[in-house]
C-alpha cells in the first residue's frame, strides 16, 4: 500500500512539476504550424516523441501544455468542490434537524441526475465557454457526495466529549464547527480531493471530447486527443500519448486516494492526523 | 446572610420523546457558597450529570428545562439569559470539567491551543499573550516543562496529565464556580489522589467555589465540605460532610456508606444496594427509593415523601424522619449486614 502510495505520487509530481516547467521543458511553440505540409501527421521520431498533427504541431509540446490546463481545470474543480460540499455537509450536520433533512433530501435531487448529462446540458448553453466558467461549472456539480459524508462524520462528532466540553467553556457554534470538528474531518477532505481530481481529469477529456470543455486555441489533454480523433488509422500518436497520459495521471490520482483512505481508516491503522502533524 | 454564589431551585430536566417524558431531573434545590466544596453523589441515572449540564445550560433537545425552574449564580437568572450572554459566562465565570480526559481534549489541536483558545473566546488577549497564559496556567497545574508540553498533542500525555491540561482549561480565566464531573474516576488511584490535591490546591490559590459530581463516597469525604445525595432525579438527603458521614438519615445514603469498601471492617464480601435506579420514565409513586428499600412500609408507597428536616442543615426525603421508630423495630438494615455501625 506505502509503495503503491509512493509510486502514486511520484507520477504527480513529475507530471506537474513538467506541467509547470512546460517553456522550458516543451521541445517546440504547441500552437506554432511550422509546415503545415512537409511536416503533417510525422509518425513518432527522435525529434518529434509523440509525432506531429495534422497542422504539423508537435504532439508532445501540445501534451505538456496540455498538462497545464487539464491539471489546473482539475486541481481548481476540486477546490470548488470540496469547498462547497465541505460546507454544506458540514452545516446540514452541525444544525441538523429540520435543516439537514431539506439539505439532504436537495443533495438526494442533484445525485439522481447522472453528472455527465447535467454538464452536457448545461455546457451547451454557451457557445465558446470561457474556461474559468468550465472550472466553475465542474466544480459545482462535484460535491454532492462529499457533502454526505461530511454530514455524517460531523453528525457523528457532534456528540463527542471534546465538542461537549469546548461548548462548556464557551466556543459558539461557528467556532465549535470551523475550529473543532472540520480538523478532525480533513482525513476525509483529503481523500475526496485526491479521488476528485482523478475524476475531473476523466470528465473534463470527456468533455473536451465532445467539443463542450475546454475551447481552441488552447488544449487540454481531451481536446488533444480529438484533433487526433478523425484520423486514428493513419496517424494514431496524436490520440494515443494525451490518453495514456490522462490514464495515467487518473490511476496515479486513485491509487494515492486509496492509499490515504487506508492510511487514515482507524480499523486499517491507527494514523490519526495528529501523528501525521508529529 | 448573603447571597449564595449558585443557588439552584425546584429544577427541572425533563426529555420528551412524543409522549413519553423521562423526568431525569425532577424537583432539585441546593446552594453552593463562595469558595466551597459541594458533592452531588448518586449512581448512574440519579440525575446528577444531567443536573451539573442544566446549571451551563448544555442539554440539547429533546431534553428541556422546565419553565419554573430557577438557576441563580452570581445574582443572575441563568435561564434568562441569551445564547450569547450564556455563552459569556461558560469557560469564563462558571467552568466544567469532564470524566474522560481522553475524548473531552480535542486530538488534532495542541493542548496549548486548546487553553489559549478558552482565553480568546472570551477575552481581548491576544493570540501571543493567550498562550503564555496558558504555560502560565500548564505550570500551575504542576506540568513539568510546561512550554514543551503546551506543543504536544493530547494522545501524546498520560491520562493523568490530560485530566490536569483539563483542569488548565477549565481554570485559565479565574472561574468563580467549577463544576467537576466525576473528574478522578478515569484515573488510577494513585492519579486520583493527586488531581483532587491539585483541585483542592488550585481551589484556595483561585477561591472558587467547586461542585463536585461523583459516585465516589471516599472522594466525598476527602474534600466536600457539604454533600447532596441524588437518587431518581431527586435531593434524598443533605447535609454537611461530617453530618452525613456521622448520621446519614436516607436509606439510599446508608447503603451507600456500606457499600463503601472499607479496611477497618472485617467483612467478606461488599455489600450492594439490591436492584437498579428505575427509569426515569416510569417513577414510581410514593417514595422512589421504596423498590430498593428494607424498611419500604405502606406509606412509602402512597405518599411522597417531602425533604423532612432532621438537624442542623441536614434534611432527608424518608418518612422514617417522623416514624423514626421503624427504623430499629423493622427489618435489618443495610449497614447492619456488614457488622458494626446503627
């Protein structure tokens, strides 16, 4: 499990700290068409790894550029959706009563509409979207399931000694919530962001696929592979690489999302966020 | 005579489920002066952890106080204030500390923080000064290198050391009431000892005045200077200290006293009070104590028994008062069964 941990995270590392690097590590310009003739559709080379499309880009520079938009539609999806599923389950079980059940009973709605047809209804209402609108749009369809589990662990902390005994000397409830109950449910914050960003990686290729998520000039690993879609039989690099790489980076992301779930998993071993502080 | 510093009247505690209503706290009166130790004992469902929670106004619905309940501290109604203006006086005038100091430290926060917090809730001080009171504090409690152990993490202390960061907190601001429930019976006994001396220490050094809840009859009498005695969410007996342990009147505080393990009696076994605390939701009529009582009669169980006086400061809710001849004519009581006493 520690391995696999290990492994985990270091394919995101390398694939973010490339993505950050990309100037300097991306062979060519990703939107330059140098020769939109003589050198169209090259097979991988030593000068061009991944080949070249159809509009002569190198297929490994537009890869690594690429990296940047998937990651960062990812990594900023997920904030959303761990921000608003965070607080939302986390006042539907502080309050509870009456609140949690109209609270719950909405987030019952949105979970019985299947994800990907809410965003593809919703996507196609712009025509050209903006990409922060795209992160905006993921990330607010993404934390309907977090919510119900941090509802249940918070309904669960409710009663415990310590939230007893900081309201004996005193704390309010925001203070009680934010201060001593939302710490002792980050181990499951942090699992759902990792899984999430896996997950968002998948949906927003899917997307971009489908012509609905990230628009040209700029690509993200999905739209990479669908400027390669319509030729797969003569020039099957350009879809190839950006889909082992989306693969990849959501294996990596799962298993490492695994990984802390059995770390933090009390019947699986006692590693309690405050030995990790330690 | 002036005002005492708590003085609770005819409270209340009822949970209402539906119909059903468990009276958990049913009718309890007492005072607690400046700077005395008052024990409220009774076993497990007499009420007395569901009292000390009503005096902070801590008990969550379906549980309710009932309106003419009256908690006065410091000249104050309690239970006309706001949330906030409760708020200002939990941690702050009156503090509690609990049983468990395991769960009641919050785990992912040091426990400096967690005494710094208290001083922040509800002073101006600011985040630098709150944790030198809080090592200040930390030290007063007789924690060794009390700087490096205000970065440590609860699970990282001994029982005893969380229950003396406990007492850290509930102190750190000077409260003029401490309610203490049962504070030592996590504890080892040789722990225990040292934390009711450090409890009795910081008593005189802060001069607060100390409610003590506990089933423990020896802790009773090592630093209460007068006791209330609970069973079925009821007063049964009050007294001073010296009173009680000398002349207990109720039969429940007799089989209390001898169920206390004792070294200079030369008994074989403990003795128990037979049967259990009856539900709260189901008292039964009369005396309450009559299922579990020697000496139960017909009139314990039609009339209610009031809390007859029976000396100085000392009352007791057992008709025995005024029919004190049952007493040696009606079968062996309690303590007899274990040699010498009555």
């Amino acid at each position: 499990m520690v391995r696999h941990a290990g492994i985990a995270s270091g394919v995101i590392a390398v694939i973010v700290v490339v993505a950050l690097l990309a100037p300097w590590v991306a062979p060519y310009d990703p939107i330059a068409q140098p020769d939109i003739i003589g050198l169209k559709n090259l097979a991988p080379s030593f000068s061009h790894p991944f080949g070249t499309d159809s509009f002569s880009r190198d297929v490994l520079s537009r890869c690594i550029y690429g990296a940047r938009i998937s990651l960062s539609v990812a990594a900023l999806a997920t904030a959303i959706a761990i921000t608003l599923g965070t607080l939302y389950g986390a006042i539907a079980g502080y309050v509870g009563g009456a609140v949690d059940a109209v609270l719950m009973r909405i987030v019952d709605a949105a979970l019985s509409i299947p994800r990907v047809l809410l965003l593809i209804a919703i996507l196609a209402l712009w025509n050209g979207l903006p990409l922060w609108l795209l992160i905006v749009v993921l990330g607010a369809t993404g934390w309907f399931g977090l919510s119900r589990m941090v509802r249940a662990q918070v309904l669960s902390m409710r009663e415990l000694d310590f939230v007893a005994a900081a309201r004996a000397l005193g704390a309010s409830g925001p203070r009680i919530l934010f201060r001593h109950i939302l710490p002792n449910v980050l181990p499951t914050i942090i699992v759902a962001a990792t899984l999430g960003v896996g997950h968002v990686i998948i949906l927003e290729a899917g997307l971009s696929y489908l012509g609905l998520g990230v628009q040209p000039p700029s690509a993200s690993w999905g739209s990479i592979i669908q400027d390669g879609a319509d030729q797969i039989g003569a020039a099957w690099w350009i879809s190839l690489f950006p889909g082992l790489l989306i693969v990849t980076t959501a294996i990596a992301c799962n298993a490492l999302g695994d990984a802390l779930r059995a770390a933090f998993d009390p019947r699986e071993n006692a590693v309690t966020m405050a030995e990790l502080d330690s | 005579m002036t005002d005492p510093l708590l003085s609770v009247s005819d409270l209340r505690t009822y949970f209402h489920d539906g119909e059903v209503v468990a009276r958990a706290v049913d009718g309890v009166s007492f005072d607690v002066a400046e700077g005395e130790t008052v024990a409220v004992v009774g076993e497990s469902g007499s009420g007395k952890s569901v009292t000390a929670l009503s005096i902070l106004r801590l008990i969550r619905p379906p549980g309710r106080i009932e309106t003419a309940s009256s908690i006065r501290f410091q000249g104050r109604e309690l239970l006309q204030l706001s949330d906030g203006e409760m708020r200002t006086i939990r941690g702050n005038r009156i503090a509690m500390i609990f049983q468990e100091p395991m769960s009641a430290l919050n785990p992912v926060l040091t426990v400096g923080e967690q005494i710094a917090e208290v001083v922040r809730v509800h002073t101006d001080a600011s985040r630098h000064d709150a944790w030198e009171r809080a090592v200040e504090m930390l030290a007063l409690t007789g924690i060794s290198a009390p700087r490096e152990r205000a970065s440590e993490y609860p699970h990282q202390l001994s029982g005893g050391m969380r229950q003396r960061v406990m007492i850290a907190m509930a102190l750190v601001l000077k409260p003029a009431l401490l309610i203490a429930d049962e504070p030592t019976t996590a504890l080892d006994v040789t722990i225990q000892a040292q934390i009711l001396e450090l409890l009795q220490r910081l008593q005189e050094q802060l001069g607060m005045a100390v409610l003590l809840i506990t089933h423990d009859l020896g802790v009773v009498a090592e630093v209460a200077d007068r006791v209330v005695v609970m069973y079925g969410g009821e007063v049964v007996e009050r007294a001073t200290m010296t009173e009680l342990f000398e002349a207990p009147q109720h039969p429940y505080t007799e089989g209390l006293m001898s169920a206390m393990p004792r070294l200079d009696r030369d008994a074989e076994r403990l003795v128990t009070i037979p049967g259990v605390v009856p539900p709260s939701t189901a008292w039964p009529s009369g005396c309450r104590f009559r299922d579990r009582c020697s000496y139960a009669w017909d009139r314990c169980a039609t009339e209610h028994p009031p809390l007859y006086p029976v000396g100085d400061e000392h009352e007791s809710r057992c008709h025995l008062a005024v029919e004190p001849l049952r007493r040696s004519e009606s079968h062996t009581p309690l303590t007899v069964r274990v040699g010498a006493d009555s």
